[in-house]
C-alpha cells in the first residue's frame, strides 16, 4: 500500500459542463443516514450533477467479510467514490491502495475516492471532529479527557484530541486490546502527552474535564450510554459522535445537569464537507451543509 505524500487540491476550476458525481455510503444500519441528503444538496447549490446512494450491509444481510465484493460492484457502476461508517472504517483498509497520512496514523478510513482503478482512503471523521469541537465548545478544559470507544471513530476522535491540544487522554472499549494499540499507537505520536487505556473508566471519570462517546451506544439501534450518568458532573462537558438522535441520553443528562455538551451534528456536517471536497475537488460550504442538516432534523 502507498502512503500518499498530498490531498487533492480543493479549488478545482469549475468547468461549462460540470461532471456529474455516483457516491455512496457503505455501512451497516445506515437507512436513516442523512449523507444522501448533505452531499445532494450541497452538489446541487453548487451547479454540480451528483447521487448519493446508500449501500447497507444489514440489508444485504452480509458483514465486514462482504466489503470487498461491495467496492468491487461500485466500481464496476462507476462511482467516483464512497464514505465508509460502522463497521467497516478500519476493514477496509486492507482493500485499498493508497493511503493519506492521517488515515495512515489514525489507522481508519471513511472516505475512499475511486480514481482510474485505484482505491485512495482517507479520514475525515478527525478533521470532522476538530471543526466540531472549536465551533461547538471554545474554551474548555482539556488537561484530562475520557473518551469510550476505540473503534474507527475512536481512532479519529483520539487523534483529534490530541491535536486540538489535550495533555492526558483515557481510553475505555468493550475490547481493551482494541484500546490498548491505539493508545501505544497515539502515545508514538504524540510523545508529549499521556495517552492510557484502562479497563475500569471510573476513576479517570472522576478527575476528567470532559467525556467523549465515540461509541454506537446512543443510537436508536443501539440505545444506552456508553458511561454510567451518575458519573456525570456540571464542571464536565461532554462530546457524542451519535447524531440519531440528536440528543442522546448521554447529553440529555448531561444538559440537565448543567454541563457544556456537543452533539454528533456538526462533526457529521464537517466531516462530509471535507468528503464533498475530496470527491468533486470543490470546497464545500458547512455553514450552508448544517443549515440543511437541521432542516431535514425538524421536518
């Protein structure tokens, strides 16, 4: 596999006759995902041809063992590319040809573009997460963050927070191997902050600055919380990457109790701009993106 030295450029000159784009998302139990809707419309603003398909394994009935006949059949169909969600962001990695340097640290992918019988990944969940967290919490403390889930959102929530500055980082999953090598793997990185994975979360509850579910525990077919709410504190504030529903019980109790939260909205939002821009070459407009967003919350 080829580490890839550069992203493609994001001002692509429009042409008098704009391609037109086949996306698609590839994951399990995504039929209430909202990416059809954002790249569309967002395509659509911007003069540009554009489908955005869903392609659910659960309906399938296959799991991460189908991927690779799956972007073996979307090429042949001629997409131009497709995101990659739950649970097949770090699977498909082995399928693929190249690689960007951050999905090559983060060790998972959610965006892969087809490029002339080549299959290039890249993530732009943590680029996503990163936006989301400076628009949607300034200011907040970030010398101890406890974060569930290490999977292949965890990877880049993780990466994200380490970027965005945070000096001491746990790491709890219902697989602590699976927390385990990503801590060493972050702690390589970043050599000047603490990154641990721990198997009981209670203690680093208690001292964190603020929680982040990278976790499908929230979502409607995953209902719960990933952490016990009365571990809960008003000083604390609390990230989701679940965006269905918009409040989860997670933030629900947290909001009750007082603490600055952030919803998996806007991290979905940045995430598909930065995935728009990587398929048509074109930035994207995330203001516009999240204005759709809660459109299509409310109706």
């Amino acid at each position: 596999m080829t580490l890839l030295a550069s992203q493609p450029s994001s001002s692509a000159p429009a042409t008098e006759t704009a391609p037109a784009y086949r996306l698609g998302l590839i994951g399990a139990g995504i039929s209430q995902s909202r990416s059809p809707a954002l790249h569309e419309t967002e395509a659509a603003a911007q003069g540009i041809s554009c489908r955005y398909e869903l392609i659910d394994l659960d309906q399938r009935g296959v799991g991460v063992e189908g991927l690779a006949d799956v972007l073996g059949e979307v090429e042949g169909q001629g997409f131009s590319g497709v995101n990659i969600t739950l649970p097949c962001k770090q699977a498909v990695i082995p399928l693929l040809h190249e690689l960007s340097p951050e999905a090559q640290v983060i060790g998972a992918v959610n965006t892969v573009r087809l490029d002339a019988g080549r299959r290039i990944g890249y993530n732009t969940d943590a680029r996503g997460f990163a936006s989301s967290f400076r628009h949607g919490l300034p200011g907040v403390a970030l010398q101890h963050v406890l974060q569930f889930g290490a999977g292949g959102a965890g990877a880049a929530t993780a990466f994200a927070l380490l970027e965005l500055g945070v000096r001491e980082l746990t790491i709890v999953d219902v697989t602590h191997e699976r927390a385990q090598a990503l801590a060493d793997t972050l702690a390589s990185r970043f050599a000047g902050q603490t990154v641990r994975a721990v198997q009981a979360a209670d203690t680093a509850a208690a001292s964190a600055d603020g929680i982040v579910n990278s976790t499908p525990l929230g979502t409607r077919k995953y209902p719960g919380s990933a952490m016990p709410l009365h571990w809960l504190r008003p000083e604390m504030w609390v990230a989701e990457v679940v965006y269905a529903p918009l409040e989860t019980v997670l933030l629900g109790a947290a909001r009750a109790m007082g603490c600055r939260t952030l919803s998996g909205a806007s991290m979905l939002v940045f995430q598909a701009a930065g995935a728009f821009e990587l398929f048509t070459g074109r930035a994207a407009q995330p203001d516009r993106m999240m204005q759709h967003f809660r459109q299509l919350s409310d109706a």
